[in-house]
C-alpha cells in the first residue's frame, strides 16, 4: 500500500507581479529538480525582434531573491542589446543558483537543458558567467535552443575575445568623444574585473600603449595581468579613486552607486559589465552632472550577443567581428541623441532601443 505525504506550504507575502509590473516582462520560469541539485531561473523579457536569446549565468546568491532580481535586470537588459545592435532577437537570460566549481554537473546541465527544451524555442542560451563552452554542450545533448557551443561543433567556441572587443571599440568612441582623438596611447585605464572579457580588454588597450591599472578578487588573473602587460595591480575599493582617464567595469553590475560614482577621478565610464548602474536614471544622470561620459554598457559589450547571433543564423567570424565594429558608430550616435535631447546616454540608448521594438511591433501588428 503507497501513501502520500503532503507537505504543508506556509502562507507567504509573494510579490512576483507587482514586482515585474515596471520590467513588462513576458515570461518567467522558476526550475527545480531535486535529482541534480538544480534550481535555475529563466527570464523572457520581450521576444517582439525574435526568440529570447541570453546566456546562463550560475551564481552562489545569497538569497532567491536576489538571483530573482539579477536575472530580471540582465533578461531586460538583453532586450535592448539586441535591439540597439540590429539583431533579430528578443532579450531573456536565465541563472542557475550555486557554487558553479562545486555544484555543477552534467546531470544538471542537462535537465536545465530540458526546461529549455519546453520552451519550444522562445529561450535559446549560451555561455555567461560561471558556464562554459562545455556545459553548453552538455545542454546540447537535450535541446537545440543553445549557442556559444565550440568551434569543433561549429559554433563559435567563446564569445569573450568578441564582447572585450566591442567594448574596446566602444572606449574608442567614448575617447573620440571625450578627447576629439579615439587614440587610447598613453591612457590610464583602469579594469575592475579580469576575467575571460576583462583580460581580453587589458591586451588590447596594452597593444595600443594603454596603461592598465587592474583588480580582481582571482589573485592569479593580478599576477598574469601584471607580468603580461605590465598592469598595476589595485586593491579592491582603492579603484574606484584612482587619478586616470578611462574606468572599465568588467565584472558584476550595480557597482555605479552613488558613493562610487562621488570616488571617481576620470573622464570616462566604458566596461563591459552588466547592469552597470545602480539606478538607471539616478546614477546616470549623476555621472553627467559629474562630467563624466558614460557608454551604454548594454550597447558597447554586445559583441558576444552579436557572435552567437551569427552562430543561429549560420556562423562566420568575420560576419561577427564586422557587425561588432558597428559598436563604434553607435556609440557616437548615442552620445550625439543624449546632447540633442539633453538627457543621459543610457537614457538615449534606451529610447533608440525601444523605438526599434515600437516600429517591429507596428509592423507585425498590421494585417
């Protein structure tokens, strides 16, 4: 004879709705499964251009809430990155709760691979931080909806070398903008983050004769920074008061708080985190009244988005790198709106963003 347990659920204070009544999001799914340890949350955000595409980010949280609230900053941001880069996609990500060095394992690469599966092609995934090319395989084996699957399997292996790219190329404009020359010879940058896109971005500025200044909480990223090229390593907080040029957020987002934003001694913000601004209005508007130029983080590290676009529609890297120099361009349009309409610059990526969707939306609207 079976018997049933029936677990008793306390009455909570749930705030889901209310919560994503601002963000407009479309679509939100909650993973579970005991077996393998999984506990993932997928966004969709907006799939007006195209299926949602983002990658998978797995992070020890805190709290549910927080991996909740991270997961609905990055789907939206998505959305406006592929729409202010011309891309046929829709913005969603997703994020596994967890130690990604302890806690992953094929078993739950592929059951998350699964819940993508069900989704019938609304979600497809990639590679973010705490995934790799390899879990990107093991999600394969379950569903086709993924991209930043390795050369070996035509895809375009890791999108990191393109995403530091295109915010190399975005710091260009910013100088272009700032300075009247896009030359970076000679300019104190400094890269908070120094991971797989923030290494990428100390090579290429140290090629142009950049000076790097570098912190990371990975004491070996310091070390091969430093003995590479020459960067001078900078303890945690100490970086936000450095005497430079050019600040390059390149690891998690919301570090542009207003305290942070009150230390800085530079000219230009342009990294390739996420998120980058607390408050979007608040502390965007704050770095202008501190005479600070601010590159839409969304817009100029798009290019890892634009090389797993190319994976879905039919690889080709030199497709890719092409349509990520665009990045330049854009950014000078970009600062160009802000000063015409007199708002900030995340400000007029947003509205050159949203205008795209509005007129995609009009169009499919009609009959």
């Amino acid at each position: 004879m079976s018997t049933t347990s029936f677990v008793s659920i306390q009455n909570t204070e749930l705030n889901l709705f209310a919560d994503i009544k601002t963000t407009n999001h479309e679509q939100i799914v909650f993973c579970n499964d005991n077996a393998s340890g999984l506990k993932a949350i997928i966004a969709i955000h907006n799939t007006v251009l195209g299926p949602g595409l983002g990658g998978t980010r797995m992070w020890s949280y805190s709290t549910e809430a927080e991996a909740l609230n991270d997961v609905l900053r990055l789907s939206r941001g998505m959305t406006y990155k592929a729409a202010i880069s011309g891309l046929n996609l829709g913005g969603a990500k997703a994020v596994i709760i967890g130690d990604a060095k302890k806690d992953k394992s094929e078993a739950l690469m592929r059951k998350f691979g699964k819940f993508i599966e069900n989704l019938n092609g609304k979600y497809i995934t990639a590679e973010d931080v705490g995934t790799t090319t390899k879990d990107m395989e093991y999600v394969n084996m379950q569903t086709d909806h993924v991209a930043g699957l390795p050369e070996s399997m035509g895809g375009g292996g890791d999108p990191s070398p393109v995403t530091a790219y295109g915010v190399y190329v975005g710091m260009k404009a910013s100088a272009k903008e700032a300075y009247g020359s896009d030359s970076l010879k000679g300019k104190k940058i400094a890269v908070q983050g120094i991971g797989k896109v923030g290494m990428h971005l100390v090579d290429l500025i140290s090629k142009e004769g950049a000076q790097a200044f570098v912190s990371d909480i990975n004491k070996n990223s310091l070390a091969h920074a430093s003995a590479e090229y020459g960067a001078t390593v900078v303890e945690g907080d100490d970086i936000y008061g450095l005497d430079i040029d050019i600040f390059a957020p390149c690891a998690l987002g919301a570090v542009l708080n207003t305290p942070n934003i009150n230390a800085l001694n530079c000219d230009i913000v342009a990294g390739a985190a996420n998120n980058q601004l607390a408050n979007e209005d608040e502390h965007g508007m704050l770095l202008n009244e501190r005479g600070i130029l601010y590159a839409p983080d969304f817009l100029i590290n798009a290019g890892g988005l634009i090389n797993v676009y190319s994976e879905v529609i039919g690889y080709n890297k030199e497709n890719a790198m092409r349509d990520t120099e665009k990045i330049y361009d854009t950014t000078l349009n970009i600062f160009k709106v802000a000063k015409e309409q007199n708002i900030h610059a995340q400000q007029a990526a947003i509205v050159l963003a949203q205008k795209r969707i509005d007129d995609i939306l009009s169009v499919q609207s009609t009959y």
